[in-house]
C-alpha cells in the first residue's frame, strides 16, 4: 500500500575534493573532506499518520420526520450519544483538510457531521443535540436559497460560525455539476465561495458536490474556483490514503437503524489501488471493463462484493497480482460502483462513473 509520508528533501553540497573553496579562491586546507548540508526542508507531502474519520451527511431533521433525507430528531440523538459513548471527538472540513496536506493530526477516533441544503432545523434540531456532546459540524450552504423558506438566514449562519462551526458551499444553485458546461460549472463553484465568504468572518474553503456528483473536470474546477477540500456521498470512511478533493460521506437517511449506524462506525476504508479507468474519468461505453488490485492484506478478492447502484457485478480474479476485473453495465448519466469486504473488518469503498453516450 502506497503510504504518503513528508518527504525529506536534503540538499547536501559535496565537499570540493581538490581543496578549491568556491569563491574564495584560494585552496583552504580545513575545506578538504568537509560535505556541507547547505538547506533542510521538510515539504509537506501527506499524512503522517494512518488515521481514519467517518464523515456523515445529514439535511434536514425534524421529530418524526418522513421524508426519505429527513432524519427524525430522535434518532440523531441516538447516533451521538453512540459516538459520544465510543468516545468520537467531532472535527471540521479544515482540520481533514490540514491532515491530508500533511499539517495537522486527527484524533485517533474522529467523526465530521456535515450537514446539506442549509435547513433552518440545523441551529433549531440538530445544533443543540450536538452542543450536548460539545460536537461543532459543517453546514455546507446552497448560496442562492439562503434566507429562503425553511432554510437558515445569513444571520443564522453567522450565529453557527460563532459557535464554531465551518460554514462551505454547496453551490450556488444545487444543479448536477456533472450535467453542467464548464464555465456554468465555474460560476456555481465560485460565485457561491464569493457570496458566502463575503457574509461569514472566515474563509470559504470547502464544497460539497450536489447530489454528491463529481468527475475528473468537475473535480478540476473546483481546485481552481478557490476550494481546499471537497466531499462527496461515496459510501465508507476517509483515512489517509483519500483525495482531498473527494472525500467520502455516509449519507444518512430516515429509517437508518443504530445497528446499521454502528458499523458504519466500525468498518474501515478499502483500499484499491491502480483502478482503471482512473476515478473520475467520463465514460463513452455503456459496459468499460475496471481493474483494480485490492491492496488490504487479509482482504481475498474472492471475498469481495462488487456492486453498480445496488446491482450485484460478476469479476475476475488473478489471485497472483490480487487483481479483479469486472465489466459494469452503466446506465446513462451517473452510477455507482461500490466494493465491500464483509469479513473482519468490514471494508468498503465507492465511487461515481459519469456515462454519457457519444
Ligand atoms: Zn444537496
């Protein structure tokens, strides 16, 4: 497994051997053998150490809610006294943007609750919960709909930053950043950063992706609209080995049980390595043949589940070089793939395949 560690960079001058002295000029006789380390930097190249944190999304949340991405309030409630018990200490978008960049350490149990759409119940359901547990989360705004009916107010927003909350984007609109052209694209990502970050005290340096959909010229975009870090709604954890442009969330959603919530909690990241085509790449196929090599030692391939929007997906093993191969039938526009281990522990990863036929 690739581990990303800082990279040393030592520039060593080389003892001039013939007892030349550079600019001097004169041959110095206590030069002779002498190898000078001229400059020492440490580049920040990664994580430096192997943590894991469980990113949630939640959206709006009411008591005995019905909607399918309404979480009853009581349930919430359950899910941090859950974390709070397994002893979670919650972070913020900026402090798993300051681990992946290799600037900073998580907690060894570190959980982010991040909320979508910007719904008036985050300061009205769901903050005071969390303030039981002293848990900040993220709310990740719609700029455009702020101020609207049942959302929070720009007042409200600020209210939450005082409180110590990290206050992103989730774009300007809510269209499908996949669907859009890439100047349409350009102006939901950095219009929204502007239009936030001129209404909050800090920055505005996380996005959330709508409808948690993303490829490679999507994910370019939002680099260069001004973003250190995106999250998307691929299932399983983020740990050290994740892109900081596509950090994974659990979505939650009504119905969630406890036990389903717990083992999210438990399980760990699956690691793929080599997979292609690479994630992100666009799709001219409706059936391209993936290959990945499973990494995780203790992970058989043959033990794997492989699956393309809840449909079970045949592969191929090469037990030699640990590597599956497996040829999803794609639908038009968006689909995901997912892999899960259910041994000890369980794994899971997933990712977006944007198809579009030519
Ligand atoms: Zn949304």
């Amino acid at each position: 497994m690739r581990h990303l560690r800082y990279g040393i960079i030592v520039l060593v001058v080389a003892a001039l051997a013939l007892g030349f002295s550079g600019c001097r000029g004169k041959p110095d006789p206590e030069a002779d053998d002498v190898a000078a380390v001229e400059d020492v930097a440490v580049v920040p190249a990664g994580p430096a150490t192997e943590r894991r944190v469980l990113v949630l999304c939640y959206h709006a949340m009411s008591d005995g809610a019905t909607a399918t991405y309404d979480v009853p309030t009581g349930d919430f409630a359950e899910q941090l006294a859950l974390l709070d018990e397994e002893g979670y200490e919650s972070v913020l978008p900026a402090q798993i943007a300051d681990y992946l960049e290799g600037k900073g350490d998580l907690p060894e149990k570190a959980v982010c609750i991040t909320f979508d759409d910007g719904p008036e119940s985050i300061l009205t359901e769901s903050k005071p919960l969390m303030d039981e547990h002293g848990y900040t989360g993220a709310a990740f705004l719609i700029a455009d709909s702020v101020g609207g009916s049942g959302k929070l107010t720009w007042d409200q927003v600020r209210e939450l930053e005082a409180a110590g909350w990290e206050i992103g984007s989730h774009t300007a609109c809510h269209e499908k950043p996949t669907k859009l052209d890439a100047d349409a694209c350009m102006a939901e990502f950095e219009g929204s950063r502007e239009t936030i970050a001129a209404e909050i005290e800090g920055d505005c340096a996380a996005l959330a992706y709508p409808f948690g959909l993303y490829d490679a010229g999507v994910v370019a975009r939002a680099r260069e609209a001004g973003y250190r870090i995106a999250f998307t709604i691929d299932r399983g954890p983020a740990d050290w080995t994740t892109d900081i442009m596509m950090v994974p969330r659990q979505m939650l959603v009504n119905g969630n049980s406890l036990k389903t919530f717990g083992r999210w909690l438990e399980q760990e990241k699956l690691h793929l390595e080599d997979v292609t085509p690479a994630i992100g790449e666009r799709m001219e196929t409706s059936a391209p043949e993936f290959t990945a090599t499973v990494a995780d030692e203790g992970v058989s391939p043959g033990e794997l589940e492989i699956s393309r929007d809840g449909n079970p997906v045949t592969y191929l093993i090469d037990e030699a070089t640990r590597t599956v191969t497996f040829t999803p039938e794609l639908s038009e526009g968006a689909n995901n793939l997912r892999v899960n281990y259910y041994g000890s522990p369980r794994r899971e990863v997933s990712w977006v395949v944007v198809y579009e036929a030519s």
